[in-house]
C-alpha cells in the first residue's frame, strides 16, 4: 500500500507541473511585444497622486492653497504651523504648539488682544492675539514669557494656542483687532 500511494504523489506532482508549464507557455505566447522584450520601449512617465507627471513634492512651508489670499494669518491645525501672510504675499512661517481645543477649520477675525496675562493654564503669556471662541473658551495665539512651548494638560480645556516669543512678538504686530485669521485641517 506504501508503495502505491508513494506513486500516486509522484503521478500528481507531474501532472502539476506539466500544467503550470502549460499555463505559463500559454501566457508567453499571449504576451504583448512591447511587453516581450525588456528595455525595447521608452520608460513610462511617472504620475503623482495629483495625477501631474513628474510633479514635484509640495513645499511643507508654502502657505496653504486653500487659506485665500490677501493679508491674513494662517493656522494649519494638523501641521502645527502659521504663517503671517503680508499684502504682497510674502510669509513668515513658524511652528506652534496647539492648545487642547481647536477651532473648526473656517475664517475667523481677531477679536481681542492682551499685552500681558496669565494663560488658562496659569503660564505667564504675552501678545495674546484672540479670534475664536468654542464651547467657552477663547482661543488665541500667546507666547509664554519664559520662552516655553509645552505641551498643555490634555485634562484641561485651554486656548492657547503657543509660540516662541520672537514669533509672538512678530504676530503682535501683525494681527490687530479684525485682522483676518484662516484656520485650515
């Protein structure tokens, strides 16, 4: 009985193998000739996923397209980053630590400005620049007086939104009461 099922394996493994030979010469024969000859055709342009050929990365630093034009501050709420957009269009850009509420995406006005207060969290800030209000709390962009830019207590609802005080003092010159200030995801 060994012996014959030993030959039975054996007798199946062929016939496999005869149809995968088969099935793969079969395939040659269909095969397209510009598919047959490797390096016989031009390389294929590349696509991005913008569907452009050739396009080059986005710059991480441009000012959003989506944030309008005009002189405006622009808050980008996934990459952590603002930019004060002047009338000829030229930026300053620079990083920001957000606060644990954030504004909806939208265009806001700055409604209000401190030149020195206590933050939500008790921090000594300064150059408090506000534009939203949400669920009670406004939001508005400060810089800590000692420089700092932690992270805010996720158990508490704060609005300030930081930044170093170089680039607070830089957005307390720019943005007076109803400047326009674009948030974008």
């Amino acid at each position: 009985m060994a012996r014959s099922s030993s030959g039975l394996v054996a007798g199946l493994t062929a016939a496999a193998l005869a149809g995968v030979v088969f099935l793969a010469y079969q395939a040659s024969a269909n095969m397209p000739d510009n598919l047959a000859a490797p390096g016989s055709q031009s390389p294929a342009p590349s696509v991005s996923a913008s569907g452009s050929p050739e396009a080059k990365p986005a710059d991480p630093l441009a000012v959003p397209a989506d944030s309008g034009t005009g002189a405006r501050v622009v808050y980008a709420l996934a990459d952590r980053r603002v930019w004060l957009v002047d009338d000829k269009g030229e930026p300053r850009t620079f990083t920001v630590m957000p606060s644990t509420v954030d504004p909806k995406p939208g265009t806001y006005a700055v409604t209000s400005r401190s030149g020195k207060v206590a933050g939500s969290d008790g921090t000594p800030i300064e150059h408090v620049v506000r534009f939203a209000t949400v669920g009670g709390v406004s939001i508005g962009f400060s810089a800590a007086v000692d420089g700092s830019m932690a992270s805010p207590d996720p158990s508490k609802k704060t609005g300030g939104v930081r930044m170093k005080r170089a680039d607070g003092d830089a957005m307390w010159k720019f943005a007076a009461i109803g400047a326009r200030v674009v948030v974008v995801p």
